[in-house]
C-alpha cells in the first residue's frame, strides 16, 4: 500500500491557479524527486502535504491517514492535526534553525515539549529529557556534528546548519521526509556534504520527497521523478527513464536548460 | 544655603523621578504586550479599536493626558483624584504602553515566517512556538529601540511637575523663585547620572544576547 497518496490536489493563489489536479502516489521506503522550473508550483505542492498550506481541493493520504480531503465535512481536532503533522517532516530550503538554542537544543525542543503531555511527565522529568538528549545525540553524531553540539546556528557553515536541520525533523521519526530545495541556499562547495547525508537516509531506505534542481542528483538517488510544468505533472517515471527519455517537449526543453 | 544642602533637596526631588519611572516600567512593559496583541488581532474591531486608541495617545502631548487623568475624575465624576503619584504613574504608564507595543509589534512583525513554520512542521503549538522560539529573538530585536525610549522615559518623568509632584526640576524651582538660578541647571547632572546607569545597563544586556544572531 502507498504511503503517501495524493489526489487531484488543487490550490490557487488569489485567483491564480498554482495546482491544477495533481495525483501521485509513493511507495514505503521509496525517493521521490520533483523537478521542474520555478513556479510550476513544486514547493506549492509540498507545503500543501506538510500542512503548511491548505489546499482547496483533493485528497492527501500519509501512512495510513487522511490528512486532507476536502469532500469530507468531518473537522480534524488539534490533536488529530498534530498527529498529522508529526507524520511528515520538512527539511526548509533556508534551514530555519532557531538562532537562540544550540545544536542539541534545536533538535531536542520539539521532543521536550511533546514530552510534557505524557502523564509521567511531572514524575520522570529529568529520566524523560536525558533520554531526548541521549537519542538526540546519538542522530547528530551519525551526521558527523558531535563536536558542534553547543555550537550556535551563527557559528556553523551553511552544510553543517542544514545537517542540523535534516537531524531536527529525522528525530520526530516523521514517515516522510520532505526537503524543499535544501542545497539552493548553499554555496556548491557544501552542497556535497548535504546530499551526502540525504543519499544515506535513501539507503536505509527513508522515505524522502525531494524538490531539487540537481539533475544528476536527483538521478542517482530517486527511484521515481516527477516533473512539474505550469501546476501539473507533465511527466513523471523511472528516473533514468525520465532523465534519459523525456517523451514531451517540455521536459525536453527543461532538461536542456538545467544540463 | 549650601551646595549639600542643596544637592540633597534635589536627591529627594529625583527620587520621585525614580519612583514614577520604576512604576512606568513595571506596568507598562506588559500592558504593552497585551496592546500589540490587539493591535495585530485577526479581530478586525479589537484591532480597529486598538489603534485608535494608540493613535489618540501618541498623536496627544504627555502633558495633556497628565492633565486629563489628574482632573477628570474629580471634574466630571465626582471622584477627585487623592493621589499626585498615582494619576501620574496612569498617564505615564498608558502612553508609555503604547509607544512600546509599537516597538513590540515591529520586533514581532521583523521575525521571519520561517521559524513559525519550522515551530509548525515540528509538531510545536502557536503558544509554544512564540514563548519559545520567537519571543527570545524578538528580545534581541528590540533592546536597542527599548534603550532609546527608556532613556525618554527618564527626563519625562519631570513632566509630572505639571500636575504639582515635586520631581527634581521643581525642586530646583524653589530655588529659582528665590532668586538662585543655578540649581535648575545643576539638575542636568542628575539626569546625566541616571542616564549614564541606563546606558551602560543596555550595553551590557545587549552584550548578553550577542551570543545568538
């Protein structure tokens, strides 16, 4: 069964249609890259599945949850959206790292406060969070970042605050892991480290949905592409198969132009 | 008349300053906040009615509304106010209120969107999110801004002398109505002091938060 569903999903900007029926479906352990120019409305699309935007039309299935579907009246509780939202995560493509906390802290704050809602909360307080900063840290050393982690976010490189940033939204143990163009904001001599680390998640098979403009990148480490043109996926396969045969004109003309 | 004693008279004349000053800081730092919330309300009549209200205190002198809080009550309901110090810390802490949700409200607004989505993609809740993540940068943010006012806040303390409280300025005043000048000018010193402290006092907070862009 799928793990990630998404169908007819429709979403407009002020009159203007950025979504225009969208329907993909994605496979437990499988990459997705999505492709395409700016403004085809890839990032739309993503903050649509994360819940950063609400669609106005369609249906998105993650792990076995309806977390949108607007022929359904029935209203989501909070708590039934923050299950939802804790079952995807999102990479941002500018990291927004929390500037005031350090390297554990920001990886470990969510934790903590989720923390407070169980019941042994007030009882096992110090036994709850040394356990939070021991898996915390045990994910930041797989990065390669155990010597950073009372560094502040000002005082790391742009790969080490997006490696960070990936340990962040890995620890909530999401079923999926969105990245919005997470190497865009870096400078290329660090992009490696990034897709390095993304290349290993794919190998211990995480789900990941990656928007991303490395073409080669995106080939070696996607089992499937989509590519998105003016609000619909104009074409969409095996990555090899798309990259090395685009069958319409304008994922031609794209490829062309990214090469 | 000696210059000790003299000194003295206008050191129990600043305390009032310090005290109407002290008083203003207490309350209006955190009914400052409670005006930003208005004023950024998605309410649109409690949004409207905040600024309004913010509009009616800035766009009026200090003096005024001394005036107003100290004689209203008495004039048109019947209830005299009893306390000098008290009308004026009203004034003081309502103006200063809404200068500060204006400094709030631009600290808030200069966070980027980003960190209330990375708080909302981590599963965290609006609350927590702003008590926890935003607040602390909009701290950062704001302390230059804080300084500047609370340095204007120091010398308009002697503003209350309209409505009879014998701040340092108007005990220098006495003097002055005895034919002795300098002691309106010595009163500087004074201000020069507290604002010296504040100064250095904003320095060294400024340093604390430098730990963080």
């Amino acid at each position: 069964m799928a793990i990630l569903e998404v169908k007819d999903l429709h979403k407009q900007f002020e009159g203007f249609q950025v979504l225009k029926g969208i329907n993909f479906e994605l496979e437990k352990g499988q990459v997705m890259s999505i492709i395409g120019s700016s403004g085809s409305g890839k990032t739309t699309l993503l903050r649509c599945i994360t819940q950063l935007e609400t669609a106005d039309q369609g249906m998105i299935m993650v792990d076995g949850s309806i977390t949108f579907d607007s022929a359904s009246k029935k209203k989501l509780s909070s708590e039934e959206k923050r299950k939802n939202q804790l079952k995807t995560g999102l990479v941002f493509q500018s990291f927004n790292l929390f500037p005031q906390y350090n390297v554990l802290e920001n990886v470990t704050l969510a934790m903590k406060l989720a923390a407070e809602r169980r019941p042994d909360f007030k009882e096992n307080k110090k036994e709850i969070y040394e356990e939070i900063d021991d898996k915390a840290k045990v994910l930041i050393a797989k990065m390669g970042l155990s010597e950073k982690l009372k560094n502040y976010p000002c005082e790391l490189s742009g790969g080490q605050q997006q490696r960070v940033s990936i340990v962040r939204a890995m620890a909530l143990e999401p079923s999926i892991l969105f990245f919005d163009e997470p190497t865009s904001a870096l400078d290329p001599e660090l992009t490696g480290e990034v897709l390095k680390v993304i290349r290993e998640l794919a190998e211990e098979k995480m789900t990941m949905v990656i928007v991303t403009h490395e073409m080669d990148f995106a080939r070696e480490v996607s089992d499937k592409i989509i590519f998105m043109d003016q609000g619909i996926i104009a074409e969409s396969g095996s990555a090899d198969d798309l990259i090395n045969n685009p069958k319409t004109d304008r994922l031609k003309a794209f490829l062309s132009k990214v090469k | 008349m000696t210059f000790g004693k003299i000194t003295t008279d206008l050191l129990a004349g600043l305390g009032q300053n310090i005290e109407l000053f002290l008083l203003t800081l207490a309350f209006a730092l955190p009914l400052g906040l409670l005006i930003t919330f208005g004023s950024m309300s998605k309410f649109k009549p409690l949004k409207y009615l905040t600024k309004t209200f913010v509009w009616i205190i800035r766009g009026t002198p200090l003096m005024l509304q001394l005036f107003v809080v100290f004689y209203i009550p008495g004039l048109v309901f019947g209830y005299p106010m009893k306390s000098r110090m008290f009308a004026a810390a009203i004034a003081f802490i309502i103006n200063y209120a809404c200068y500060f949700s204006e400094i709030y409200r631009g600290g808030i607004e200069s966070i980027p969107n980003g960190q209330y989505e990375a708080g909302q993609v981590l599963g965290m809740t609006k609350s927590q999110t702003f008590f926890r993540v935003v607040l602390m940068q909009v701290v950062k943010r704001i302390i230059p801004p804080m300084g500047n006012e609370l340095l204007t806040l120091v010398k308009d303390t002697s503003l209350a002398r309209v409505i009879a409280i014998g701040e340092v300025i108007m005990a220098a005043e006495r003097y002055t109505a005895r034919g002795l000048i300098w002691p309106l000018f010595y009163t500087g010193v004074y201000f020069l002091a507290l604002c010296g402290i504040l100064t250095l006092l904003f320095g060294w907070i400024e340093k604390k938060f430098s730990y963080y862009r």
